[in-house]
C-alpha cells in the first residue's frame, strides 16, 4: 500500500489508464481541479494536501498536445507550491520526441526544449515508455527512465506465431527495437528500406531480408497517420507476404489513419498500447489495445520502496 506516503494523479490524457493503476496499487486516484478562464488559460491544483507526499502524475503529451503538457507545467508547479516531497511524470506518450534533431537549417530541437520545461517547474523524475530516440533520455537535467513496451506486445503474440512469422522493422531505426521482437518470439528478421522526403510521407525502396509466404510482424514505436506503415505492408504483400500484422507502442491515429488502417484488407491485426486513449472510429475487432497498467504500477510500487526498476518486464516473460 502506498497511499499514505504518496499520491497518484490523473490530469486529462489517461484517466482510465491511472485508475487502472491505482486499483492494482490499491489506493485512490488523487482529485484533482482542471478549469479553463474565458481566454483559454488553465487552472490546474490538486484538492487535497499533498506536503510531504511523493506525488505520481500520469499524462501523455498526445492531441491536443500544447494543452496537454501545460497541464503538466502548471500542476507540477502547483504541487512544488504545495510542498510535495517529490514529484514524478509518469508520461506514457512523450509529445515532440519525434523533433530531436536538426534535419535542416533552422529547425528546433523541441524534444529537448520539452525536457528543460519539466525540469524549470519542478519535476524530479520522469518516467517514459519508448521513446522515439533513445538518446532523448540525454536531453534531460532531472532523472529519467525510459521502459519498454516491446515485452508486453511480444507477449501478445506468442501463442500464435510459428515458423511461417518473421518480424519486419519498418526502417533502420527501428531495428534493434523489432530485433527484441524477434529474440523474444524466436523469428528471422526483416528490415524494410525506406526513405521519408518529408514528415508523415515515406517511400518505401527496398525489403532487406525473405519474407515470401511468410506472415510478417511489423513492429513499430508510433502509428500517426499510418502512411508509412501502409506503404511498408503494400510493399510486404507485393514481395509475397502471406499476411500482415502491425504492433506499435503509441497509437496516435490521425487522419487519414482510420481510412488507411480499416478501410482495406491489408493489415490482419493492429495492436497497440493504451498510453494514448483510443479514438472512437479506431474501435474495430481488428484493433487489440493492451493495458500498461501493470507495468506502471510495478514501476510506481519500485520507485516507492526503493527497488530496481527492470524487474518489472519479469510480468511478461
């Protein structure tokens, strides 16, 4: 039990997802007051005293972004105000990971920014789940911890997968992401070449690796608009895929997502992760949405009493 010495909170992202983990910690979720005054801005404050308390905000920076990590800046500065022993972002989904470079001229590195912005309101630690880069883990003054989801989807698959699978990274950069994948369910690996001329548009150039009759599991750390993900599996089927399945850890689901998911018959099953709620029109049987529940609930329950934190993917083993 936990609640005496900590409080968990739910801002507007994942309230689900915290009552979730608060029922499996068994403690209450915090409440909390969110307005808005008549120009926009935001009121965040939580209602009950939290001095001395070591305090866990759950929110992912998803649609609509801006709004959602105000939030977190405004009531992170509000429990530092109210004398909160620690305060620590569970951050299911980290908006602007994908801007952590400079791809040309002039460009910002707003992942970065993201990261000073938590740290000058206050927060002490930040707990992410599959960053886009893993070297945004350096962009960060306070502590970091970046967990892994890879665990949890592998294990959805597990029972069904057999020596006709292969495990498909959907570019370079994801390749030691699907490598986990592939160790864990015991399948080759395939890599899909592809060049992105700008962002949400890929063209797909090459498949490295045999995947002819073969059913592919493409593995993937955000789905946004699902253009590349569509044009990988267009291109998986045309070199003789016997079938398709895509497994992401962020389901973002902008349009034209619904359309390029759900409106053919090209993916077998989409799974995905609950660090972002599911839209309405993204409800269909081919969509499984797993719980992180668990995991940040051990993880939560790990930091509280002072152990490690990798233990925590042992659940899904």
């Amino acid at each position: 039990m936990i609640d005496k010495t900590a409080c968990i909170f739910s801002l507007t992202a994942n309230k689900k997802l915290t009552e979730e983990i608060a029922s499996i910690l068994g403690c209450q979720v915090s409440p909390t007051t969110i307005s808005h005054f008549a120009d926009g801005e935001t009121l965040c404050e939580p209602v009950n005293s939290v001095r001395q308390k070591n305090c866990y905000i759950v929110q992912s920076t998803s649609q609509p972004v801006n709004e959602k990590l105000m939030e977190i800046l405004i009531f992170v500065d509000a429990l530092k105000r109210a004398s909160a022993k620690s305060i620590n972002v569970i951050m299911p989904y980290y908006g602007y990971a994908r801007q952590d470079r400079v791809n040309k001229p002039r460009q910002p590195i707003t992942a970065r920014l993201v990261a000073d912005l938590l740290y000058a309101a206050g927060v002490d630690r930040v707990i992410c789940v599959d960053l886009h880069a893993a070297q945004i883990q350096g962009f960060f003054s306070c502590l970091v911890d970046e967990v892994t989801a890879i665990p949890l989807l592998a294990s959805h698959f597990k029972d069904k997968v057999n020596s006709d699978w292969i495990t498909v990274s959907p570019d370079h950069g994801g390749v030691n992401r699907a490598r986990k994948v592939a160790e864990i369910l015991d399948t080759p690996l395939a890599i899909i070449d592809k060049r992105r001329s700008k962002p949400n548009q890929a063209e797909v150039m090459n498949i490295i690796g045999d995947v002819k009759g073969k059913k592919c599991l493409l593995i993937d750390d955000i789905i946004d608009t699902a253009g590349s993900c569509l044009a990988g599996a267009n291109a998986l089927l045309k070199n003789g895929a016997k079938s398709v399945s895509i497994a992401a850890t962020h389901g973002i689901f902008s349009n034209p997502a619904h359309e390029r998911m759900l409106g053919n018959d090209v993916f077998e099953e989409i799974v995905v992760t609950d660090s972002i709620l599911l839209k309405e029109e993204m409800k269909d049987p081919r969509v499984t949405v797993l719980s992180l529940a668990p995991m940040l609930a051990k993880i939560i329950e790990h930091i509280e009493f002072g152990k490690p934190l990798t233990v925590v993917y042992d659940m899904f083993m």
